[in-house]
C-alpha cells in the first residue's frame, strides 16, 4: 500500500490569500475614489500599504506618525 503525503498547509494558506484579495477589493469599493479605486493590487500595495510611518510613544500612549507629505 502507497501512502500520499500532502502538504498540510496549502489549504490554509490559501484560504489567507483568498480573504486578503477580498479585504482589498472591499476596500477599493468602499473606502477609496479617483485613481486608486481602480487600481491593481500592486499599485494598491505601493501606495496604501508601504508607507513610511514611525512610531512613537508618549503620553503613556503609542501612536503612529505619517508624514504629511504621502502621495
């Protein structure tokens, strides 16, 4: 008798990638308007989810500091 090993996670994995193209697509719907709400999900990526920001503590609170001068 053979045995098939298969690889455990992909089904999980998947799932993930599958809620994370769902997540941006409601965002696009919802949230965004003029060239970014017709973006591909590479632009998307650039511009919403790589932005330089620099946390910070004080106040006994953490924030998170944009700069003003995104695109």
């Amino acid at each position: 008798m053979r045995m098939i090993v298969t690889n455990s996670t992909a089904p999980p994995v998947c799932a993930v990638a599958a809620m994370a193209c769902d997540l941006i697509a409601w965002l696009q719907l919802l949230t965004l308007d003029g060239d970014l709400a017709k973006a591909e999900p590479k632009r998307l990526r650039y511009r919403l989810l790589h932005t330089a920001a620099r946390p910070a503590r004080g106040q006994r609170r953490r924030q998170l500091c944009i700069p003003s001068t995104l695109p």
